[in-house]
C-alpha cells in the first residue's frame, strides 16, 4: 500500500474508533439510566439545554417544519454532533493522543452540567454521566491502541485483525448493554401503565386550616410527591405490578396470611361498593435518622391504605411476640417494635400518597407508613414479607450496620427563614420553620436571637401529633450579623438538648443555628 492510502485508510478505522466509542459511552450511560431509574439522562438533558438556548425564532421556523418530529430531531441531532465530534477526535488521536480524553472530559462536564441543572435530577443522573465517561476513555484505549501502537502510517496484518476483533467485541458489549438497559426500561414502563390504570377509593386530603403560617420559605406543610426525599439502598428500584405483588404474613401468628393487592382494595372500598369499609387515610410525616439537624430528610404527605393493625389481628399473634421483621422485594429488612404496629397508631399499609398510587421510588405497590418511627425501622418500600417475631431473632439491614435497633424520632425544630448566610433587612423581620416529634407531637417551639432571652413562636395547626407543626415569629433586627438558634418542645414535656450528636446511631441531637445579616 502507498502511504497515502495506508494514512487514509487508517484515518479511517480512527474516525470509526472514535464513533463506536462515542456510541458505547452513550450506550453504556443511557442504560444506567433506565438500570437505576434517574429522572434525567445526560443526552435528554443536553438536547433539554439545547433546546432552552434556541433561540425562539429558530425554534419557531423549525417546529412549523419539523412539526412533533421536534424531539426525536433534537434528541438525533444531539447525538449526531456528538459523533461527530468524537469521529474527529478519533482521527486527531495519530497527532494528538490527549485530544479524546480531553473532548470526552468536557462532553461529560456539559453532560453533569444539563442534569444539574434540572432540579428533579437524582444522584443515578451525574452516576449515569461518569458511567458514559468511564466508558468512553477505556473503549477509546482499547480500540485506538492497536491502530496508533508504533507510529507508523501502515498498519501490519496482525494490527488490522486486532483492531477488527476489538470494533466486533466492543459492538457485541455495547448491544448487551443496550438490551439489559432496555429490559429494565419495559419492565419500569410496564409498572408506570398499570399504576396508570389503577382507580382507588382514596382522597387527596386537605390541608387542614390554620397549618400554614403564611411566612413564604417555610417548607410547604404537605410535601408534593415529586419533593418528598428519597432514602433507600436499592440500585435499581424493584418492578412490581399490583397483580404480581403479594405480602405474606407468617412467623408468630395463629394463621398465616397471603394478601394480594386487591384484597386490600377490597377493605378500602365502602360497603356500597362491595368493600369492608376500612379504608384509613391520614397526615402522617415521615423522615430519616440519617437527617442532620437543619436537614431535610423529612415529608409530610397524606397516606391511603389499611390499617396494620387490623391486618395482624386477622393472622392472630401469639403470645410472646414483640417484633415484626418486614421485608422489601428488593431484599433490604427492618425491624419493627410490635406494639407500634398493634397500638393505637395509624400505622398503615399504604397503598397511596397525597391522593395518588405510591410513585415507585416511594414503594409501589405497598409500603408500611408508622407515624413516630424513623423510616430505617418502619418505612419498608416493596414490602412484600412480614415476619411476627422477637427481637433476639431479628438482624436488620441498618441494626447490622450499627444504627439502633428501636428508632423513635426525637423532637426536632429547623429555621427555614432566613437561610443560613441570608441577607435580610433591617427591622422587623418574619422568621419561621418546621418542628417535628412525631407521635408525641408539638407542645411549643421557641426562638432566641443572638444569645438573647427565648421567645415563643407561634404554631400553625396540626389535625394531630404525627405531623410535623410550622412555627412562626418575628424579629427586630439590627445592621450586622446575628445568630438565630431554635428549639423544640414535645408534648412529653421533653425539650430540645442543646448537645450535638452524630446522626448514626439513633438520629442527631442539638438546636438548629444559623447566621445571616441584615442591612
Ligand atoms: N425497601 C426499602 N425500604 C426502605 C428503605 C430502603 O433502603 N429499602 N429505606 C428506609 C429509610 S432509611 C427511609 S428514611 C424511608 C424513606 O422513604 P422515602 O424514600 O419514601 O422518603 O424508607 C425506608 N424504607
Ligand atoms: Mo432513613
């Protein structure tokens, strides 16, 4: 072969290392997408970006050309200039060995950047975006190195050959990747239509008067599902339509109960709709031990389903039981006190949140709600086991990794307003927040600004304890900095210490402080 052409022909398979590595890595981060379930993939992001940046009479003339095409177009258009670009950094690579890695550096950076910039992004979004990046610079090492090994502008037969095994061995990876991607993704849209379809007899519940405070920033009183916090360990969220869930309820009980979804349906309905009437609906607010103080791993919703305690009544627990070992379909476990099960709470079958069907990340199709627990020894998402028992028997997923083993929620107060570092203005200014003892409830919140003497804030309603309060005040403020700290009392008479722990083992202690300045 004369040079030229041995040159052209290796620019070539260079141009074609640098697409399939530009398809891999979008390939490889688009399956961690539907794997993991994020809200957000890089390439949607980025077309979301580009399509935010258009300017609108460039949009227009598109749209009234393309017509509804407009996203597949964008969404392909996208991806073209992607390859493209990573065809020529494929070619540059004979000159410019660092040029890829560099391209693909800044192309991940826009990638993180676009999901970030969407504000219903979760953690699996910028985890999908490294997956691309990690994919692209090995793909690209592997299939350049023979291509580029000794400098030389003719490539040996052996160099060929290896080169065609690595382009068909990387093609083979990128199509299984594609196929285990796209079989999470079914089985996710398979769940989305059914959970479509399903009509409950539940209520969305209003916000009950007066629980508002009215101080705007304060965290809403009900939290929207699409804001409530996420907390769990499944990688990708488990799949299950109503007609394949069942929960089994064995261990120490006189009988052993197999539920299905519509048996629960069924003590929902009123007795005119051929139900058992048992439907219970109610405000419970539910947050993590894992919330440091100031934090916001904490929702308030209103939660549909069946009461628990009914259910075990109907299996028959025996004598010397005082634990309940519930079990996701994902495998994770929690232990609960039996007697918050039993008692007088509302703690529940949840079939439903504000009014609509469990979204999955929350544990559709059922998950257990217990009002005053923390969620690590409570709040099983995809329960699908629950196991009447002691807690001698019991190892639960988080008790295994130091936390408690019983977690009930301490009473806890934020400042929402202002914010940490806030500037505010001079004079009276309106401050408010949250308080939470959940189960016990809120007896009084109090607020002291820069060390002085404690003041009572007012408290919003609340239909009973299991909800957190919003507390309101006012303030005279000064020009300069000042430290505003709250505290919290619950109906136990307990208050607030002012001792700082850590959030592991059983949930973090100490007054919410913040600093911010008026001028
Ligand atoms: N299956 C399963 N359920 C789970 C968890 C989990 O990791 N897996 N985490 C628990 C924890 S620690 C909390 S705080 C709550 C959070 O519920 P949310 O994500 O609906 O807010 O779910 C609980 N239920
Ligand atoms: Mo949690």
């Amino acid at each position: 072969m004369g040079d030229d052409r041995a040159v052209k022909s290796t620019r070539r398979s260079l141009a074609l290392a640098g697409i399939l590595t530009g398809i891999a890595g979008l390939v490889t981060s688009q399956a961690t997408v539907w794997i993991v379930q994020a809200r957000n993939g890089p390439v949607e992001a980025v077309a979301a970006l580009v399509r935010d940046y258009t300017p609108d009479d460039l949009a227009h003339w598109l749209i009234e050309r393309v017509g509804h095409a407009d996203k597949p177009l964008l969404l392909s258009g996208t991806a073209a200039i992607l390859l493209a670009l990573c065809a020529w950094a494929g070619v540059e690579a004979r000159t410019r060995p660092l040029l890829p890695d560099l391209l693909y550096f800044v192309l991940a950076a826009l990638g993180l950047g676009a999901v970030l910039r969407l504000d219903d992004s979760t953690v699996g979004s910028s985890f999908a975006v490294m997956v691309g990046l990690v994919t692209w610079i090995v793909v690209h090492r592997v299939l350049t190195a023979p291509l580029v090994a000794d400098g030389e502008p003719s490539l040996s037969d052996e160099a060929r050959r290896t080169f065609l095994r690595r382009v068909g061995g990387t093609a083979a990876a990128v199509a299984a990747a594609g196929v285990v991607g796209g079989f999470s993704s079914r089985s996710r849209r398979r769940v989305e239509q059914a959970r479509d379809l399903l009509r409950l007899p539940v209520h969305r519940g209003a916000v009950p008067a007066g629980a508002g405070v009215g101080v705007s920033g304060v965290a809403s009183w009900r939290t929207s599902n699409d804001r409530f916090y996420l907390i769990d360990t499944a990688f990708s969220k488990p799949t299950i339509t109503p007609s394949e869930w069942r929960l089994r309820i064995h261990g120490m009980v006189e009988r052993e109960l197999n539920l299905t979804y519509n048996d629960l349906v069924d003590r929902m309905l009123p007795p005119d709709r051929g139900g058992r009437g048992k439907l219970l609906e109610d405000w419970i607010t539910l947050c993590c031990v894992s919330n440091e103080v100031g934090g916001d791993l904490i929702g308030n919703a209103f939660w549909s389903g069946v009461k628990i305690s009914d259910v075990l009544a109907e299996a028959g627990v025996k004598p010397g039981a005082n634990a309940v070992l519930q079990t996701s379909d994902d495998g994770w476990t929690c232990g609960t006190p039996l007697e918050a099960l039993t008692g007088d709470r509302n703690a529940m079958l949840a079939l439903a949140m504000n009014g609509k069907p469990l979204p999955i990340e929350h544990g559709f199709p059922v998950r257990m709600v217990v009002p005053g627990l923390y969620g690590f020894v409570s709040a099983t998402k995809w329960l699908v086991d629950l196991e009447v028992t002691t807690f001698d028997e019991v190892d639960a997923y988080w008790t295994q990794r130091g936390w408690a083993e019983k977690g009930p929620v301490l009473a806890q107060s934020r400042i929402d307003v202002p914010r940490e570092g806030a500037k505010t203005a001079t004079g009276r200014v309106s401050i408010g927040g949250s308080a939470w003892a959940q189960h016990l409830g809120i007896r009084e919140v109090e607020y002291q600004l820069d060390g002085g003497a404690w003041q009572r804030a007012r408290l919003g309603a609340a239909p009973d304890t299991d909800t957190w309060v919003q507390w309101a005040g006012d303030i005279d403020v000064d020009e300069g900095r000042h430290t505003l700290v709250v505290r919290a009392t619950d109906k136990s008479g307990y208050t607030q210490t002012s001792v700082r722990t850590d959030v592991i083992p059983s949930g973090a202690t100490g007054w919410h402080t913040i600093e911010f300045e008026s001028r």
